[in-house]
C-alpha cells in the first residue's frame, strides 16, 4: 500500500511537471493527446485530482478535469463511477490501464497510460534515502541565482503567514487582546529553545491585569514573575534580602489578586543549559521591559528599523543577579544584559513576525512591509541547520535568507516532502 501510494504521488508529479518522455501521448484506444494545461493541482481531499486542464484529444480541444490514478480499476475501487463529481473527469491518467472506466451516465472515460520515467522514479529514491541534509545537496550549488531568488522568497511568506497563524491561534485563545498575546509569544521567545514551552505555559497563566496595575514598581513586577513561575520556593540564606523581598511582596500580591498555584505544567529545565539562559535571569530580564508606563506592544508599533526596536527591547537584569544565577547561589559579578545575538532573535522572532500580523489584522501594507524590510537588514542566524545549508553551497545573507532556510528545513526536508520543493524538482529535472 505504501508503494502504491509513492507511485501516485510520483505520477501526480509526472502530470504535473510535465516530465513524461517528448514523444507523442496516446489513448488506451489510440487517440493523440497534446497537454497544454495539466491543470491546477486539487488541494482538497474531495473531487477530481486536476482542475480546467486544456487537452487537444485527436485535434478536439477538452477543458475540464484530470483524474490520477495507479491503475484504471483505481476508479472503480474509489467510487467515481458513481460520483457525480467526476463526470466532468476529460482524461484519466494511470500508471497501467487494467480495464476501462465509465461516468455516471456510462461513458467512456479516456484514458492516457502514462508510466514514471524510471530516472525520476530512480532519483526520487536517492532524495528519500539519502543521509546527507539536504538530500539535494549536489546540486544546490549549480542552481541559477533567479530560482534560488524565486524559491526563497516564497519560503520566507510562507514563514510568515506560520508565524501569523500561531498568533492568530493566541489571539483567538485569550479574547484578541494583542498587548497579551504580544507578551505571551515574546516570553516564549526569552525561552530560547530549551524553556520555549515552559515559559509560553508560564505566560499564558500570567495575570495580566495585575501585571498592568504594578508596572511602575520593578521588584514587584520581578515578585510577580518569580511567584507565578514557581521560582520562589528555594530555601536561600536568611540574610538573603533580594529573596526575601520577593516572597514578601508575592504573598502580598497573591492575596490581593487571589492568585492560583503555579501550574504543574510550569516545569523550568537547567541541565544543559548555560547560567545566562537560567530562567531567573531571563524573567528579570523581562521584568526590566515590562516596568515602563507604555505598553511595550504600542511602543514597537512605532519602530522604523531594526536599530530604533533594538532600544525597546534592550534589557539587563538587576543588580542580585550580577552576582547570581539562581536565588542565594553568588558566582562571579557580571552584568547580566540581553546579547546582540539575543536581540537579533526576539527581533525575528518576535518583532517581525507582530509586526506582519498585526499589518495584515489591520490592512495596512505598510507594517507588512516593515517586517520584511526588518529582516533583510538584520543579521543571518547562526545555527546547525544554517551552516549545513551554507556547506551545501547555499549564500546566506541575512535573517530573511536564514528564515527561509529553516522554514525549507522543517517544513520540507525534515518530512522529505521533496516533491513540493522546487529544490526537489530541479533535482528531478535535472536528473530526469
């Protein structure tokens, strides 16, 4: 059953790309077939597979729908002689014609017998069996600059509409209130990857209003973070008057807000992670960003480049934790500031990605445009899966390349969806 399902995605693609042999097509009954137009691919599950396909069939010009199959008796198997739906069905393309296929009405389909080129079935395999990331690399490097250009860009919207969805999805989920949603995905993003999850759970169970009524007061702010986070149940020294303070003003604010216990979900790692990612840190970090009048979300709105947003989100923990990681351990004393590589990322990864959602919420282009724009002068990641793109010939010049990329990763190679990348298809192509 799995070969017979590669093999119609293989024929699919066959049809698609038009990467049949340039010889003459026929019928199973011997007409000529000339495709103008293999038509445009289904993207539901219901109906034909192809859409107003432009056929010449013995000279006749046929506009209508194109059916992909393994084989003829395929037709039967799923129903379409009973559907209506496929009556409008021009050609049937199969891999082996076993029997002939009729409407509703019992006409006769026509069927085009239409077997996968051995060298793109051949090449298929190499990229699904390939241990190399990307299985495409031999040829990444020959690419014209116009289809890596093409293909790019169109990695880098597709980016974005993900990340717009996901705030799309939080805004639905906490009453289209952006300022919240705002704080929820950039508290996700202070996660930097390892307590990603932990601090989006973490947020998402954050009394915003609380946090509004207190913004001017920085140590509660801090106690309040600490608090709902499940960080002040350490056990520091008795002289330890930071802790102290923030259990002091926890319990005060847990009685005026009735707060809840921090839920079990909430779960902090520290293992394998450096003391400047240490989750107190950060949440101080954060605190910094949040003791100001003006709501953050409002203020990185008004940012006209990269540089003006790095000021809004520059931040520095406060002074107890230039001597510490975690409550009542010291280490050595240094300021505990976000990084210009830690900036970069809550710029792409936070900034960018509001800034095109909130454009589109708003109909105004111009924020969408922003984004882009941000992307493009800001600095590449620098990462595992960038190098390896690098390695393989591709140029990197920047964040809007490095998102790209990483979408190209995740959302392709890692499920060897190699028959959607154009990548893929050049291979074939090339190959084919």
């Amino acid at each position: 059953m799995a070969k017979e399902r590669t093999d119609e995605k293989l024929l699919h693609y066959v049809w698609r790309h038009k990467l049949y042999p340039l010889q003459p097509l026929h019928t199973t009954t011997g007409q000529t077939v000339e495709v103008i137009d293999p038509g445009l691919p289904n993207t539901h599950d219901a109906g034909p597979d192809f859409f107003n396909a432009k056929l010449k069939i013995d000279g006749t010009l046929w506009v209508g729908n194109v059916e992909v199959h393994v084989r003829s008796s395929d037709w039967m198997r799923h129903g379409h002689d009973r559907d209506t739906a496929y009556d409008n069905v021009v050609l049937h393309v199969v891999w082996q014609a076993d029997c002939e296929v009729k409407r509703t009405g019992g006409e006769p389909v026509p069927q085009l017998e239409l077997p996968c080129p051995e060298t793109v079935r051949m090449h298929y395999e190499e990229l699904q069996q390939s241990a190399f990331i990307p299985s495409c690399y031999s040829i990444l490097g020959t690419l014209p600059a116009l289809t890596v250009h093409s293909w790019m860009s169109a990695l880098q919207a597709e980016r974005f509409e993900r990340k717009a969805g996901d705030i799309r999805t939080r805004l639905e989920q906490h009453d289209g209130r952006w300022d919240d949603v705002f704080f929820i995905t950039l508290a996700r993003n202070f996660g930097f990857g390892l307590n990603a999850d932990t601090f989006e759970i973490w947020a998402s169970h954050l009394p915003f209003r609380a946090l509004e009524k207190h913004r001017d007061n920085v140590q509660q702010i801090e106690a309040l973070f600490y608090g709902t986070a499940g960080l002040l149940d350490s056990n520091g020294p008795e002289e330890d008057r930071y802790l102290t303070g923030l259990k002091r003003e926890y319990a005060y604010l847990a009685r005026k807000f009735d707060l809840p216990a921090p839920p079990d979900s909430v779960r902090w790692r520290m293992l394998r992670l450096r003391p400047g990612n240490f989750p107190h840190v950060r949440l101080s970090q954060l605190a910094s960003l949040y003791s100001k009048d003006e709501p953050l979300f409002s203020r990185m709105l008004e940012a006209r480049t990269p540089a003006e947003a790095c000021v809004l989100f520059t931040a520095k923990a406060s002074e107890y934790w230039e001597t510490h990681f975690t409550f009542g351990q010291e280490s050595a004393k240094r300021p505990k500031r976000l990084g210009a590589n830690a900036l970069n990322l809550i710029l792409i990864n936070t900034v960018v990605p509001f800034l095109y959602a909130y454009g589109m919420h708003k109909g105004n282009s111009a924020l969408c445009e922003r984004a882009a724009s941000f992307l493009d002068a800001i600095k590449a990641e620098d990462n595992y899966i960038i190098r390896q793109w690098k390695a393989a010939g591709l140029e990197v010049k920047n964040a809007a390349d490095s998102q790209a990329l990483l979408q190209l990763r995740t959302m392709y190679c890692d499920r060897k969806d190699c028959l959607r990348c154009r990548f893929g298809y050049e291979y074939l192509r090339a190959r084919g």
